[in-house]
C-alpha cells in the first residue's frame, strides 16, 4: 500500500497531470463564464424551460421530477419554446396531468392553445462531448496504438442526440455516437467508430381507471434498462462517464449492457397512482446487416435466438421530501455462439446449440431532498443463471452450468443549487463459479478461477449553475469530474489487481 500511495503521490506531481489539468481547469472556468446551467441536454430545458437541479441530483442520475418526465415521454412543456412543430396544446395537457397527479417542484400550469402554438419551435437537437484524461497504476497491455502505455487524453465519446417531444404524446432521447479506437485497434473487421447508441422512443398517455390514476404508455429501445426510470438498472448506472482506455473485469451478466444495440425491443408500461411501476418489453436481435449498417459489431454477441423477455416491477412510495424504490428486473436470453470467429474467418453461421441466460435483479433507491442538498443511496444486486449448452459441447466452458452474481452499493451528495458539488461513492463485487475453460487456472495452485472482481469507485463532479440562468440559458452545459477506480480484485485474483487501478480526470460538455 506504501509503494501504491508514492506512486499515485509521484503522477500528481508528474507534469503531464498537471498540463491536462491545466487545461481542463481552464475549459471549466470558460465555461462558467460563458455557458449556462447543466442540463442532461440543453434541448430538454429548452423544451420545459427548467433548470438542471428541478430534474437531476447529477446528469443522468434523476430526481422524482426527472422520472416524471421521463415516464410521460419526454413530451412535457412549459418553456419559451414550442414543443412540437404542431399544436402544443396536448402536450400541455399531459404537464398539466402530471401537476395535477402529484405537483412536483416547479410545476407550470397549462397554457391556452394561442399562447402555446405563439411560440417559436426549435428542433430538439443537443451534442455532448467528454475528453478526458486517463492514467492506470501500472502501463496499458500491449498493444496500445494508437495511444501511449499510459497517460493519454481522448475525446470519446461525442453524441449527438434527438431529445424531446416529437407529438403532443411522443418524444424520444436517440442517440449516435462517435467512439474513439480500443487501444490496440478494433478485433475484427466489423469495428466502427461511429454507432447508435442508446434510443428510447415513447408513447405515453395518463387515464383515470377507477379511483387510480394511471400513467400508461409504449417503448421502443434498444438496450434493456434503457427505459428504466429509476438510476440503480445498467443502462443509466454509476459511473456515468467512465474512461474508454483502462482495463474493466472480463465478466458481466447478459443484462449489464451485452445486448445494447445488437437488439430492438417493443413494450407496454404503466406506473399506478404514482407508486406502482409495472413494464413487460421483448428483444430481438437485428440481422447481420442491420448491425454492421448501424454501427455495431454483430460479433460483439452471439445471434440471439427467437424473443429476449425483460420484466421489470418497482413501487415507489414518497412522504414529505423522502421517495424510496424497490424493485424487481430481469431478462431471459438464449445466444448461439458464432463459430469460426477465432480462427479469422468471420463468417455469419452460428451453432445450432445455445447458451441460456436467466438474469435476475433486485433494486432499491432511496433520496431525501434537503434545503440545499440531495442525498441518494442506491443498491442493486442482479444474480444469472448460465446454461451452457453450446459453450460446454464445444470444450469454451468446462462445466455445463454457471453462476454469475453483480452488486454494487452507492452513496450520493449533490451540495448546493448554483455551484453544485456532487460526490459519489460506489463498491462493486462481481462473483461466481469458477470454470477452468472460461477463466483459465491459477498458475500457481493450478485450480480453476472465478470472474471475481471487487473494488471501489469514487468521484467528485462539480456542476456549474445548476439551478440559474446563466447568459447563453438554455443551449449549453458542463460537468467536471475527478473519478478513482481501486480493485481488491481483478479478473479472479487478487495479484497485480492493482495495476488496473485508474484515475480519470474528465469535462464533459453538451449543446
């Protein structure tokens, strides 16, 4: 640990710390001094006219209005510009809903037709950009190129998204992304740097049934959890910028991202007098072509075989200043491995065997807004069932059957409205069977090994008027951010796992 701390004590004192610091402190300060409140994308705030604290405790991470929101499909209004080319009238209506269901902080009441439809429509249009700088314990694995072994500045990702009403009852947040090369370049020929990227595209609608209100409405995605509302679920969970170069453990469950834009999915939700959220989608994989022309590698999966099924149930009680979560999510997936993808021949046939995936999580989320601050802890734990069929005829796996587990345990304080302070802390431990084929031997003890990684995450991001307006409001906004990942254990030992600890010092910008 001595040896650790004088390393890390000897890169903050290395010049080319201080060089990148240097200029990220500057694009900072030019950025309070010139841009406005930080909004998870300025086309939002342009479209509700409201400021980044009345919807995020930290973008992405959301408060109970930030949900609403999302839960009504990105459709509601209530600022200076229109919210769609056509009437604006409904989507009025819908806000108006929303106030009348619960009244969150901040609610706008409803305008008549001729004031909504005097104002002026803009195109939900917004782009981000995070450049950031990236420095491990120990140097990259070779190869590295095109970067150095360590200490490297990136821009990746930049997005450009659409966000926001589309018609009075449906909007959308899509997303393409550019992703800067893997060091040591894309493993196949089907790696692109240009992508879509995670696509929720809603119909929302509220009715009374009885003496429950109800929110209902359809998702089209393409990322299970994509559409979740609550921040605990992969697609929206901590951390939320996250440096492209350094080492991350091998193994993850199927619902941790391993299908993001390889599927297309279609469901039905509901959330119940605002305390019962209940939402049933289907996944299925896009063909061969339709991946490569999107921007995905189709061998970054095996081919899905028939209809992916994701659940998720959550019920949010909320008293006073205090919502709390718990909830339920899972997914069960069947994936035919490619075949001959080791041997560089990249063709598109696929074993007639499968491995089958059972993945299961538990949630809960609580948050407390105080006076001047947001408090938020987070727990999630999400347990797979593996079935390897494929894998284990094939010799890929040495025992029929597997277990993966993942949870990870979170602390959130978001100080202060204008100058916001946010810091974060996060364990993960990722746990499961050990299998000689899949994770290789000790060489030492010649036993087979786990996928078991643990560590620790922390961060400190620093918003920039994050409850005013500042000149330029609503088209620009920012977030600094100084992140440490710590392993305990790395890829099923514990030996050299802290050579793949990692500081990432990063600004991220959107318009």
């Amino acid at each position: 640990m001595r040896a650790d701390r004088g390393r890390f004590l000897g890169l903050l004192g290395s010049w080319k710390l201080v060089a990148v610091g240097a200029i990220l402190f500057s694009a900072f300060w030019l950025t309070i001094v010139f841009a406005s409140p930080a909004q998870a994308l300025p086309s939002f705030a342009r479209q509700t006219g409201q400021p980044c604290g009345t919807c995020h405790t930290d973008f992405p991470a959301l408060t109970p209005y930030g949900r609403r929101f999302k839960l009504l499909g990105y459709t509601a209004g209530g600022g200076q510009f229109r919210t769609t080319p056509f009437s604006s009238n409904d989507a009025m209506d819908v806000r108006a809903e929303y106030d009348k269901l619960r009244g969150y902080a901040k609610a706008v009441a409803p305008q008549s037709r001729a004031d909504a439809d005097s104002k002026e429509w803009v195109p939900p249009i917004s782009m981000m950009a995070v450049v950031g700088f990236t420095h491990t314990q120990a140097d990259l694995p070779a190869p590295t190129d095109p970067y150095a072994p360590n200490n490297n500045t990136v821009m990746s990702p930049f997005s450009i998204f659409w966000g926001g009403a589309i018609t009075s009852n449906i909007g959308a947040f899509a997303q393409v992304t550019y992703n800067a090369v893997p060091a040591g370049g894309f493993g196949d020929p089907f790696g692109h740097t240009w992508t879509w990227d995670n696509t929720d595209v809603r119909f929302a609608g509220t009715a009374m049934v009885g003496p429950l209100d109800v929110v209902y409405g359809i998702t089209a995605n393409n990322n299970p959890t994509v559409q979740d509302l609550w921040n605990t679920t992969p697609a929206w969970g901590f951390p939320y910028a996250a440096s492209n170069l350094a080492s991350t453990p091998a193994t993850k469950t199927v619902v941790e991202g391993a299908l993001a834009a390889h599927v297309g999915g279609v469901g039905a939700y509901a959330m119940i007098n605002d305390l019962l959220y209940l939402e049933v989608t289907g996944y299925k994989m896009l063909s061969f072509s339709q991946q490569n022309a999107l921007g995905t590698d189709p061998f970054g999966v095996g081919q899905l075989g028939g209809v992916a099924p994701y659940w998720r149930v959550a019920f949010e009680p909320h008293w006073g200043r205090n919502t709390w979560m718990i909830g339920t999510f899972g997914m069960y997936s069947e994936l035919h491995p490619w075949l001959n993808t080791a041997f560089g021949t990249w063709t598109t046939a696929v074993d007639p065997l499968s491995d089958r995936f059972t993945d299961i999580g538990f949630d809960t989320q609580y948050q407390y807004q105080g006076d001047d601050f947001w408090l938020t802890l987070r727990g999630s734990y999400i347990r797979e069932y593996q079935r390897l069929d494929s894998s284990f005829a094939s010799l890929a796996a040495a025992n029929p059957t597997n277990v993966v587990n993942s949870m990870k345990l979170q602390a959130s304080v978001a100080m202060g409205a204008d100058n916001r302070v946010v810091l974060t802390g996060q364990y993960f431990k990722i746990s499961g069977t050990s299998d000689a084929n899949l994770y290789g031997t000790d060489p030492l003890s010649g036993l087979a090994m786990t996928p078991n990684s643990d560590g620790w995450q922390a961060e400190i991001a620093y918003i920039p008027f994050g409850a005013s307006k500042m000149i330029g409001w609503p088209w620009f906004n920012a977030r600094i951010g100084l992140q440490y990942t710590y392993y305990n254990k790395f890829n099923g030992t514990s030996v050299a796992a802290h050579d793949n600890n990692t500081l990432f010092l990063h600004a991220w910008f959107a318009m």
